[in-house]
C-alpha cells in the first residue's frame, strides 16, 4: 500500500485491522448475511451495546399490539369510562321504572316534653280577669305511615296512617291543676291526577330507554374506536423506537467513523477541514439520539396512560414490519357498514329524544289541571264518658272505637291558567324545533356520510399499500447504498460528505418506510371500525367486553 506522501506502509497489519472495524457489522459486504430488516421483537446488535448506546437497557416488559390491546380491556380508563356510561344509563333506566313501585315512609315523634313557666291571665271566680303564674307541662308524641303508589299517569295514590297522643298538665302557682290527656287516630286515602299537564313519568322512562338503547347498539363501535386509540398509541411508540434504532445505529457508524478519521488525520490522509466536519457530525449526532431518546420517553408515558399502566412501566412495543396485501371491493365494504354500525337509528334517537324535549317545554304553556279526592276518618278520646286522666290504654281504645270516629270527604279540582308571558316559553319551544330540524335533517346525511367515509377508508387502505410496496423495495436499495459508501468511505474512495448526503437519505427511507408501515396498519384499522368488518379473518368484529349488569335482575 502507497500513502499520499509516497512513503510505503510499515503498518499493514493495523491498517487492514482499522478498515475491518470500519465495516458495519450489519453490512451485508461484510457479513454475507441477509438484507432483511431485523424484527422489533430483536435486540439491538452487540455493536451498538458496544457503543454505550443500547436502546432497550431500560425496558422490562416487550409487548406486542395484541397483548396491548388485551390489557386495555382490562385496565384502560376509555375502556373503564364506557362500562360505566353503560352502568349509568342502566342506572338511570331502572331508577325511573322503580320511581313507580310503591314507596312507604314513616314519620314520628318519640316523644316531645316541654316543660316551663308563664305568667297565665285567668277568670277568677267572681268574673274577674287576674294573673297568675303557671307550670306547663307538655308531653306530645306521634307517628305517620305514609304508602304511596305512583301512577304510570303520572298522578299517585297516597294512604297515611296517623296517631297523636296529646297530654298538659297546667299547674297554678299557688292554685289548682288542670289536666288534658287525649289520643287521636286518623286515616286517609288521597288520589291527585294532573290532567293537562306533560306526563313526567312517561317522558322519563322514555328518555332513558331511548339513552341506554343508543348506547347497547352502538357500545362495540365505541369499544372498537377506544381500541384504536390504543392502536395509535401503539404504533407511536414503534415508530420513536424504529427512530432510535436507526439514529442509535448512525451515532454507532459516527463513532467509528470518527475514531476512523482521527487516526486518518494523524497519519496526514484528510485535512483537518474534514476532520472538524467529522467533530461536528459526531455533536450533531449525539444531540440528535438525545432528543430521539427524550422523544421515547414522553410518546411511552403517552402509551401507558392509555392503557392504564403505571407510568413507570417501561414497554417496549414488538411490532412485525412483514408486508401482506390488502384489496377491499369498495361496494362490499359500504354495504357491511350499512348492516353492521348502528349510526342511523342512533341519529332517529336523537330526534325521538328533541321531541320530548319539546312536548315537556310546550306544555309549561298549557293550563295546569289538577283533581283532588281525598276521604279521611278520624278518631278522639276525648269524649263524653271518658276520664281524660285515665291510662293511657283506656284513651287508645276509646280513640280506636268505631263510634268515635268521624269521616271527612274532599273533592277538588284546581286550574292554574299562564294567562300571558310575553310568549318566553313560545320562543323557548321555537328555538327546541329548529335544533329538531338539524337533527332530522341529519338523519337524512348520516347514510351519505357513512358512504363517503367508507369510500374514503377504502381508498387509504389501497393508497398506504402502495406506498407500503414502493418503500419496501426504496428501503433495501437505501440501505446497500448506505453500505456501499460506507465500505467506499473506508476504503478512502469517497469523501465523508458524500457519506453523509448516502446516510441522509438512507435515514430519510427508513422513516418513510415506517410511516408507510403504520398508516397502512392503521387505515386497516380505521376501516375495521367503521365497517364493524375485519378484511383480514373476513368476519364480523364481536364486542370484546361484556357491560356490566347494575344488579340482579328482579330484584
């Protein structure tokens, strides 16, 4: 071998070992080994560990999208918040079907003492009014048994059970006593019906079943969309990883190559322009894999958030970059969406729900018709024949006597007329039916928009395919290019700068080849869930979870 400077090398032997550790360890030149792109499930090569740059040194579990989406059925907080807007809506449906059952309350008294003095005018008894001092003392106890059955008219049935003890003793100071003991039972039963009024009842069962029925149909599209959202997540994370390997890789041929021209330079074969150059590249790299690896850190937070992990979980996502073709017939998928989403009678729902508003709205404008009935019987101790200090055993019996008691009947209607308001609630009631109108008119958009979407899936998914196939082949080419200079550069046949601008580009086709990957991947997703269909097996998609039950069921 001839240097520049004519002079014959004494030191072939470390020449021929500096130009083999020049040579990528990756490179198929070097190595005869296959141009595949190594899978994310691999680890990086010993050279990179090598290099103080091991990008997996901190992960402890490796995880692929099926197990990531396994455990967001388990742990996601999206997945979590569906079940319980499902739990909810149930909640509320059962809520108003029991506001319908019969419902008991009881009130009571046990007991009240009052116990004082008052200064008291009193008769004397030659007719004159004088003052004196009293001691009152009050013992009143009570209970009240309420049963109450609502009417699917939106009116009730009420029976009250009532019993009052009642007993004063009123001691003059200095002077006689008088004493007053007595029990009352009382019996009522009241029937109220509105007449004109909007049924709040039925409007309430109503709106809830419409609620919790939208939900039910449309619950595996909400899921499948949750899922998708861990899907990108998912791919986010693959690709900063597939960025930190190829960066990770580049900063490793940097050192080398650095290391390379630093021994270069002593021996007089590059300027010292071109040393600084490599100086600078090798800066530049560095700071580039930090910001690589910063970006990680915060895209795998992200991750975990998602799927319900604890932030400090270090994941790494093992994704396949293997390539399979997709072809979707256009009409076959807008027919699948038309049969499987629930969009349509979802958006009939919103209607049904806007009337009700309406009709509840309307009617604060109607007169307020009420009927009353009500028949009572209510009973006295304290009748002729009766010591009204006796025990009080001898004062509830005589309060329970039939010929004691004392019936009482009312009947009443009562209308209450908006005579006028400066028509509020009829601007009220216009503005409710011009946000019906959007929403029937909606109704009418829902299937062209649920077409023109599926179109649009379809042509993503065929649009990412051929992308896909141009930069897998694009990849290959750019990385024998890349390891073909890299030989050429060692071999002292190219400069570094043409190295670089063959390393820029090299860089630049293995980002658009994982981004090719990843929106072909999630068109295919995107797709899944807006035709409830996956291409891939050829078969409906099934919810994954089941909602869950409020509670027993006849309970």
């Amino acid at each position: 071998m001839r240097l520049r400077n004519g002079s014959t090398t004494i030191h072939s032997f470390a020449a021929i070992a500096l130009l083999l550790l020049m040579i990528p360890l990756n490179s198929a030149g070097a190595q005869g080994a296959s141009m595949e792109t190594p899978s994310t499930g691999d680890m990086l090569s010993a050279a990179i560990q090598n290099a103080g740059q091991n990008t997996r040194s901190d992960v402890t579990v490796v995880m692929t999208l099926h197990d990531a989406i396994r455990i967001a059925l388990d742990e996601s907080y999206d997945i979590y918040r569906l079940k319980q807007r499902y739990l909810q809506l149930s909640y509320s449906l059962e809520t108003v079907r029991r506001s319908l059952k019969t419902r008991v309350h009881l009130n009571s008294t046990l007991p009240r003492i009052t116990q004082g003095f008052a200064n008291r005018l009193f008769t004397d008894y030659d007719g004159t009014l004088d003052l004196a001092l009293f001691k009152d003392d009050i013992l009143d106890f009570g209970a009240t048994l309420n049963v109450v059955q609502p009417l699917i008219t939106n009116g009730s049935i009420t029976f009250s059970s009532r019993l009052r003890g009642y007993e004063r003793d009123l001691q003059m100071i200095p002077g006689p006593a008088a004493d007053l003991r007595y029990i009352s039972p009382q019996f009522r039963i009241q029937f109220n019906q509105p007449l004109l009024q909007y049924n709040t009842i039925k409007g309430e069962l109503k709106g809830a079943t419409l609620d919790l029925e939208a939900l039910q149909l449309s619950y595996g599209e909400v899921e499948l969309s949750r899922l998708n959202d861990v899907t990108r997540a998912f791919y986010a994370l693959y690709e900063e990883q597939q960025e930190l390997e190829i960066v990770s890789e580049i900063h490793r041929q940097n050192m080398v190559n650095h290391r390379a021209g630093l021994r270069k330079y002593e021996l007089g074969l590059i300027s010292e322009m071109e040393k600084l150059n490599l100086e600078v590249v090798m800066v530049n790299s560095r700071d580039q894999l930090e910001r690589t690896r910063s970006s990680l850190l915060s895209t795998r937070l992200d991750f975990n958030r998602h799927l319900g992990l604890a932030l400090s979980e270090r994941v790494w996502a093992n994704a396949s970059d293997r390539f399979v073709p997709l072809e979707v017939n256009p009409d076959l998928a807008v027919e699948r969406a038309l049969q499987n989403r629930s969009d349509m009678r979802r958006a009939t729902i919103e209607v049904e729900k806007a009337d009700l508003e309406i009709e509840q709205v309307a009617a604060r404008s109607r007169p307020d018709l009420q009927l009353n009935l009500g028949y009572d019987l209510s009973g006295n101790s304290t009748i002729p024949g009766y010591d009204i200090r006796s025990d009080w055993g001898t004062h509830l019996s005589a309060g329970m006597a039939t010929e004691n008691f004392r019936s009482n009947t009312n009947i009443s209607i009562s209308l209450n007329v908006p005579v006028f308001d400066y028509r509020t609630n009829q601007t009220r009631v216009q503005r409710l039916l011009s946000e019906r109108a959007v929403l029937e008119r909606e109704v009418e958009e829902v299937q062209d928009d649920l077409h023109r979407d599926v179109i649009e899936r379809v042509n993503e998914v065929s649009s990412s395919m051929q992308r896909m196939e141009m930069q897998s082949g694009n990849r290959e080419l750019a990385r024998t290019a890349y390891e073909v200079s890299q030989e050429l550069f060692e071999k002292g046949e190219i400069d570094y700068t043409v190295l670089l601008s063959v390393q820029g580009r090299y860089l630049e086709t293995e980002s658009l080849f994982i981004r090719a990957l990843i929106d072909f991947e999630m068109a295919k997703a995107e797709l899944r869930e807006i035709t409830m269909w996956d291409w891939e097996t050829d078969q409906m998609i099934r919810r994954q979870t089941t909602p869950p039950e409020p509670f027993e069921r006849g309970r």
